[in-house]
C-alpha cells in the first residue's frame, strides 16, 4: 500500500512537467485541460485564486477524464476542504505552516507543501511530508539549491516552481531528488485568456519532444 508521503510520486508518474494554471473563467477549464492532455501533459495544477477555481477542477473531472487536477494554492485547512470536495488528485501549497501541516496529516488528500529552506524542510518531515514544493524555486538558488539539499535529505523529493522556466528545465531535471518541475510558462494566462488552446498544446509537445532527445 502506498503511503501518503508516497502518494504525490504516484501522481506524478512519469509525466516531469506540471502546468500551474490560473482560470478565470470556467468555460475555459475544459479545453485548457484538453489542449494540455493532448500536448502530453494530464497533471495540471489549478490554482484556487479565483471563483471558479474549484468548480474548473470538477468540470475537468467530468469531462477529460485523462487528466489529473492537482488543486494549488492550497494555504488553509479550508482550502484542503474545498480540494477534496472538488474532487482534486492532490493539494499543493507554496507554505508549510503548522496549522496547515496538520489539517493536511489528519486527512486522506494527498498533500505536497511548500518550501523555501532547510528548516521549513524539516518541519514538514516530521509531520510526514517527503515530497514537497520548493517555492519560490529561482529565488532561492535554483538548480543549485536543490543539489545542496541532496546529501543532507537523501529521502527527499521536490516540485521547484516560482520563477522557473524552459531555460533551466534541464538542470531541474538532471537532480535525482527532483520529481517533476511546474510552472506557469506551460499554459500562460494571456493565451488562456484568448483561448489559443492549439499554442498550449503545441508547445507542450514541442518540450516534452525536446525532453526526450
């Protein structure tokens, strides 16, 4: 059986990129999710930064069902209620706060935290937490960070985001305690906003072809 320190591993699978997305209007959830499923890209994080957010993750349930919405943003115990109600694969948060870490032990959602140093690290290790967000990733010393935190947390494993993009993708994914890398660069929300579902998908293939070379 899969533990819950496991279970984000098991959600990400294979797929290493993870779009953050922000949708702002609800009739865009579906064929986003759509365009980035067909660039070979299910995962996708859906930040609950706007009204719709939880109802996008359940419309993008209901209707790809190839997909797997991850809810981020997740920065309360409430938050966590609103994910699992959605229907959400996963929460994510940038923060790793006390209260939060809790509510997330005591549940059954699979749960990513977030954090920024060693000591933020090792707070969400003692509640449980081996797979977390690093964030803000470019800010706090990108690829070079991470590869410092190798020896001392072996067990390990990271989402970096904030400020990451496809000019460093390949020194992200070189370290062996990254398990994926997300960013907003995947599905920019000028081009959701115009509904350019085809560049979406295009150039989600075009980077996980260039991955693959």
């Amino acid at each position: 059986m899969i533990s819950q320190s496991e279970m984000p591993l098991a959600i990400l699978g294979v797929h290493r990129l993870v779009p953050l997305v922000t949708i702002e209007r609800l009739e865009d959830a579906v064929p986003l999710a759509r365009a980035l499923v067909e660039g070979g890209l299910p995962v996708i994080e859906v930040a609950l930064r706007t009204p719709v957010a939880a109802q996008a993750i359940a419309e993008i349930l209901r209707h790809v069902p190839q997909a797997a919405p991850i809810a981020g943003n997740v920065l309360t115990a409430h938050d966590l209620s609103i994910a699992a109600h959605a229907g959400a694969r996963m929460a994510v948060s940038p923060v790793a706060t006390p209260a939060l870490l809790d509510a997330a032990a005591h549940g059954s959602l699979p749960f990513m935290p977030g954090v920024a140093t060693p000591s933020e690290l090792m707070l969400a290790i003692t509640k449980g937490f081996h797979v977390v967000k690093f964030f803000p990733a470019m800010a706090f010393g990108g690829p070079e960070a991470l590869r410092a935190m190798q020896a001392p947390f072996p067990h390990v494993r990271f989402l970096p985001t904030g400020g990451t993009g496809e000019g460093e993708l390949a020194a992200w994914l070189a370290l062996p305690n990254v398990a994926a890398v997300g960013g907003s660069w995947l599905a920019p929300v000028e081009e959701v906003r115009r509904g350019d579902w085809g560049a979406i998908r295009d150039r989600a293939r075009a980077v996980i072809a260039r991955l693959a070379q």
